[in-house]
C-alpha cells in the first residue's frame, strides 16, 4: 500500500505540488481518469514486453539445433503439440489460447477415448470439453445425405489416384429401441422416421445405413443413414439408393457396386432399378446388355454379402435335404450325417483329444445353433469336415456314415465356394489356390464356370417326402453374385487393375460399425435414435483421423488423418441448411383468450406452474429485477400456491395474471400444433406464437426464453395420452409391439 500510494503521489507531483485532498472536484474527476489510462499503459506495456519475450523464446526454440534434431525424429504434429505445450503450459487456465490445430489434435484423442483425454489432461495443458464440444457444435448432422461430408469427400478424393476412385457402396439396416427426446442443443425430437409422408410422423425403431468402401485402397467412409419404423419400404429404399449414389458421384469416386444382404425389400428395390434400367434401353432404343442397373449414366452391379449367403445355405439344410449334381453325378446332402459325424467324434474322443475339436454343440444342434454367426457355417462346411467325414464312413459303426458322400462333397464345395469369393490376399495361403485375389492366371474364372452349373442344379426337398419344396433364394443370389463378380473382374481388368481383393466386397465393415454403435461409451444392444446419431457422429470424426480413412490411403502415419479432421470441420460452412421449413402457419392455430374455458382447480393448476416457470426464467436471467417485475406480483392470491408453502417466507412466485393468460395460450397453442411439427428439425426456433407479451425489459429477449422454457416443459411433463398425438402414438405403438406376457393398464 505504502508503494502505490508513492507512485500515486510522485504522479501527482509531475502536475502539481499538492496532495489528492487539495483538489477540486473536477480536478479529481480528471486526476482519476489520468490513473486509468496510466493503469492500462502499464498493462499494455508489460503485456508487450511478455509478447516480446514469447516472440524471443519461439524464434530461438525454432532456430534452435534441438528443433532441428526434432524436426527429424517426429511429424510435424507431435512437433506442434510439443512447442503448444511450451508455450501454454505456465499460464492459467484461463489465459490459455489454443490454436485450431491443437484442439483438431484434442478432438481426436477425446473421440477416441474420453477416459484417456480426462487423464491426459492432468499431464498436459489441453482444451476443456466445453470448447471441444463448441467446435462439434458447428457441424450439423441430420438423416440422408449431408452435404458437407459430401463436400469433404470431394475435397479428399481429387488426391486419389484414378483406379483409387473405384468403390462399393454398402447398406443395411440396424435395428433400434424406441423412444422420443428432445434435444436442445439441436433443437429436434429425436424417434421419428425420416421420411415424414404421413399425415402423422411414425415412431422409428431401425435405421438404414449407407457406408463407401474402396475396391483397390482399404479406406471406408459412413456416408448416410435413414430412420424408419420397420424395414424400409421398397420405394423409399429405391429413393434412398438414387439419392446417395447421385451425391457420391458428384464427388468424384465411382461406385461400381452395391452390397446388401437378402432381405425381400432390398431384392425387390434392386429389381426396381433394373427395369428402370430396361425401360431405359426401349426408350433409348440401345441394347440392354448391362447385368446390373444405371445410375447418373454409370453401370453399378449388384452382389450379396456372400457370409449371409453362406448362412442361408446352411439354415436351409438344417430342416430340408439338398440334392445336387456334382462333376455329372447326382448326389444328396443331409444335416443328419454332420450330426453323426459329430456324435461318432465325441464317443472316441481320447484324454480330451478328437479329430475335429472345432465343432462344438453350438454348430450342430439345431436347437443351440447361433444362426448369425458366420464363423460357426464356416467351420461346419470346411475341408476338414468334408475330409474327415469321408475317412470316418469307413470306420462308423453299421454303416450310419456309408451314405455321407454326397454331404462330405457339398462341405468340400462350399468351402472352395466361399474360399473364391473371401480371399483376403494377393498369394493363396493355406495351399489353397482359391483363398487369394482374383488376377490373371488365378483358377477363379474356371471354377465359377463349374459352380454356377452346380448351383443351378441344386434343389432343396422334404426330409419326409422326398418332394421339391419351395426353393430359398440363397441359391439364386449366389447364381446372381459369382456371375456379378466375374463381370465386374472383367470391367476392372479391362481399366488397369492387376488383381481384385474380394474380402473388400462385403459388409464387414458396415457390421463392424454397427458392433462399435452398440459397444460405443457403454455397452448398448439396443441403442434409440438419440444414442445413433451421437455414436454415429462420434464414429464418423473417427474415421476421419483413422489411418483407414479416406484422405489417409497413402500414408502410414496419422499426421494426414488429423489434416481430414481438420479440413472437415473448417470446410463446415455455417450457411449449410439441412432443416425442412415448415409447411403451414401457426398464426392459424391462435387462440383467443375468450374461447379458453378452464375451472377453478385448472386456473390454479395453471397459476402455480406459471411460477415454476418463473422460477426457471428469473434463474436464467441471474434474477433480474426488471423481469422479475414484468412477471410477478404478489397482491395476486393462488390458494394452491399459498397451500404448498412450507412457510409464510416461502420464495414460490406468484405469477401476475398478464402472465398466466400468455403462458395459457402458449399451451393451447402446442397442444393444438405439436402433432404437426414434432418431426421437423429446428421445430422451435421456427415457433412463434403471435402473442402480444408486452415485456419492458431490453437486457433479455423473455419472450423467446418464455417460450423456450414453456415448450421444454410441455415436452417433459405433459401426461395426458388421448389430447397429445406424441404420447398417444407412443402408447399404440407399445401396445402393437409389446411383448407377450406384458400387461397393460389403458
């Protein structure tokens, strides 16, 4: 104190030789706003010299040999977190600045792992989560096509090689839990289907799913999705696909092919396309001689996931018999011999020894057997099993094997099958010729000739009767996909390609999203909407700072993969508009406050929540005085107010009756109006309810906090099932779906 009171005299000593006291008023007055800026000359000054001294240390940490040495033992990434860390690392939390590169290299480690970050943190000097989740923030994500990851793709793709472009594009549907939530950060319900042509949005409870895969380069990129109650409905699926191939090849990567599994909506849609195909060619009057469809004037092929069609063989023969011709001699497939096989292994198993220890229960009974899983078809129509079961008919007791030939046979032919369609490497490996890439001089060509005659000649019959049964489209949809892939090698070669890698034709990488939607924070089999779309989000920041995305096929480090990040989400452009306008007038939906006819009890009701959601305004407002006044008025008497109080000092508001009266018709409003804009997006900053609220205050807009606030709480407790459309579809959809046993109280 003694020393800023001799600064405070020596300054007043260069003007004059008296002391403060001495001065006139208006001396004063000039004497203290000569202090301040002497204050903020000293601030500004001493800042300047500690900018200076940072612009010393930089410039001598960057011309230092230690850089230099650094430069040459890491990436530039590490080399930026380093001299970040330096530079910010002294200061407070809150003087600290971080450029947009540091918080691109926080945003992927967060992703990646929050757990980790929070650690980290404790070690380095890295942004809060709050700015993390501000920068998230600026990127708007909705159902369908987006089209700043289109935009990012085009951006990505023009450093593509050319045979780099050629991709596959796979979909699938995902099944979700129901339930509908506001979210206020984007200002949508989420649990509505997304394609919003009923007279009231449905409940969604799947998603369909689009995902980019490359045919040469192992890069795969989630590009849309779609909600929808049940599966989606074979016009809207041809919409979807139109849609999100159009968007792709405006990006520049060409997609030479769809995958997708066998389910009926997603056959019929493909046939759709392909007479449009046809129609095409008749009007055009040219030759129809593509095997899949067009789109954008671009041939695009169909195949089947062939582990899905690997499952339905099986599936099949558990309840029926398979009869076929192999190598011009017909033969018979039955599960009954696998089950012996597996029993005579199991009586002369030896100190824990048996010659197939692979096979399990859970792959033959049929009661234990898990039908989704690949693996378990896999290794019941293996090489092994085919061989073994042909050395063991010799040795069965009474001859139970001696008629297993034509089942041993069909192992050994979907083993090869599945081998030629899944070969993950150039070279064959495991001495077999078939589980390699296809290139020139591979046996696949050949041996698709011969198992396309099989398959054609393969039919499933009773195990009773004996008679031809329904034929399961398994067998045409593996018919259909060898014939595809042999064409599409064909078309590939024709362009450059040396080889094809037919493991990157499938949908692993689309079902290894959906296990890591569900494992994604928390273990979750059933995710809603809501936890989707966050994971979904999560996933696809990920992916651009994986070294499997996109941007990052050429090289090995992830410097590139944290430049697509950062690119992605400067690219955001904030003029992106993804929100569906609203398609009627809400001033229809004016109330007059003469109509509303309420009781004695619903006034009250209405009263005290009025307080309650001044209680959240002045809380919001940080208590100010003029809203406050604007809202309340305590001469008022609300006798259940005044009956919930727990003492006379009690701090309930008492709203004034200008309040209740909006607050009423803000009500009436929503319940007319919610069944009709529950499933748009920015549904509430779009809502304006053509009231007259007369506030006096200009610090705070309270009429658009009013109604915020109201909404949110309309949402929230809002009970009544029969007057509110949300909750009385909710409830039919509970009923329709319930499962068995479950009662229910209407």
């Amino acid at each position: 104190s003694i020393n800023k009171r001799t600064k405070r005299d020596s300054f007043l000593k260069t003007i004059i030789s008296r002391k403060k006291k001495y001065l006139t008023p208006n001396c004063k007055k000039l004497y203290c706003e000569a202090m301040k800026y002497k204050r903020k000359q000293e601030k500004l000054s001493k800042s300047n010299s500690d900018m200076k001294c940072r612009l010393r240390l930089a410039k001598t940490f960057s011309d230092s040999p230690m850089r230099n040495h650094l430069l040459g033992k890491v990436n530039s990434v590490t080399l930026d977190f380093i001299a970040s860390q330096i530079k910010i690392q002294k200061r407070k939390l809150q003087g600290r600045r971080y450029s947009i590169n540091d918080k691109i290299t926080a945003l992927s480690i967060y992703k990646s792992s929050p757990k980790g970050y929070k650690f980290l943190s404790t070690l380095f000097a890295l942004p809060s989560k709050k700015i993390l989740l501000t920068l998230l923030q600026k990127i708007p994500f909705h159902a369908g096509v987006n089209n700043h990851i289109m935009e990012n793709l085009k951006y990505q793709t023009q450093k593509l090689p050319e045979l780099d472009k050629n991709c596959v594009l796979l979909f699938d549907e995902m099944a979700l839990g129901t339930g509908l939530t506001y979210d206020t950060k984007n200002d949508m319900i989420f649990g509505f289907d997304s394609f919003g042509k009923h007279l009231l949005p449905k409940i969604a409870d799947h998603v369909l799913v689009f995902m980019l895969r490359g045919i040469r380069r192992k890069y795969k990129q989630p590009i849309a999705y779609y909600f929808c109650q049940g599966t989606t409905k074979t016009p809207n699926l041809v919409v979807c696909i139109k849609e999100v191939i159009q968007a792709i090849q405006i990006t520049g990567l060409k997609v030479r092919a769809v995958i997708c599994d066998q389910g009926s909506t997603n056959q019929a849609a493909v046939n759709c396309l392909k007479e449009e195909t046809k129609r095409h060619c008749l009007m055009q009057n040219i030759e129809n001689k593509y095997i899949g469809f067009l789109i954008g004037g671009e041939e695009i092929v169909c195949l089947f996931d062939p582990p899905h069609l690997l499952k339905c063989v099986r599936n099949n023969l558990l309840t029926k018999n398979l009869k076929f011709t192999l190598k011009e001699e017909a033969q018979i497939a039955n599960w009954d011999d696998i089950q012996t096989l597996y029993s005579f292994d199991k009586e002369n198993e030896i100190h824990g020894l048996r010659t197939l220890p692979k096979l399990t229960e859970a792959h033959i009974l049929t009661q234990k057997i898990k039908k989704m899983r690949v693996s378990i078809a896999a290794q019941v129509f293996s090489h092994r099993v085919a061989s073994t079961m042909r050395l063991m008919a010799d040795f069965a007791p009474q001859n139970t094997l001696s008629n297993a030939k034509g089942t041993a046979n069909l192992c050994m032919f979907m083993d090869s099958l599945f081998d030629s369609v899944n070969g993950s490497t150039i070279r064959s490996v495991d001495s077999k010729p078939l589980k390699c890439a296809i290139k020139d001089g591979s046996s696949h060509i050949p041996f698709w000739h011969e198992a396309i005659k099989v398959l054609e000649s393969m039919r499933f019959v009773s195990r009773t009767s004996g008679k031809t049964v329904k034929q399961p489209v398994c067998i045409k949809n593996w018919i259909l996909t060898l014939k595809s892939f042999k064409y599409l090698w064909l078309k590939l070669k024709a362009e450059g390609f040396k080889f094809l890698i037919l493991r990157n034709l499938n949908q692993d990488s689309l079902e290894c999203l959906f296990g890591s939607i569900r494992s994604h924070g928390a273990r979750n089999t059933m995710p809603n909407c809501v936890h989707f779309y966050n994971s979904f989000k999560t996933l696809l920041l990920n992916n651009f700072s994986s070294v499997k995305s996109l941007g990052n096929c050429e090289a090995d480090d992830n410097e590139k993969g944290l430049d697509n990040l950062k690119q992605f989400l400067l690219s955001t452009d904030s003029k992106i508009q993804n929100n569906i306008p609203l398609d009627f007038d809400l001033s229809s939906f004016c109330i007059e406050f003469s109509n509303l006819e309420t009781s004695l009890i619903g006034e009250m009701t209405i009263g005290y929540v009025s307080g309650y959601i001044i209680r959240v305004i002045l809380k919001y407002t940080k208590f100010c005085e003029v809203c406050k006044n604007d809202c309340v008025d305590n001469s008022t008497h609300n006798k259940l107010i005044d009956a919930r109080c727990y003492t006379k000092k009690s701090n309930l508001n008492k709203p004034s009756k200008n309040f209740i009266k909006i607050v009423e018709h803000i009500l009436s409003i929503l319940t007319t109006t919610i069944g009709n804009i529950c499933d748009k997006p920015s549904l509430f900053l779009k809502f304006d309810t053509n009231v007259d609220f007369n506030f006096s205050c200009t610090n705070h807009n309270l009429k658009q906090i009013l109604e915020t606030k109201i909404i949110i709480f309309f949402y929230l407790h809002d009970t009544r099932i029969e007057s509110n459309p949300i909750k009385r579809m909710a409830r039919d959809y509970f009923i329709l779906h319930k499962t068995r046993g479950q009662g229910y109280n209407k």
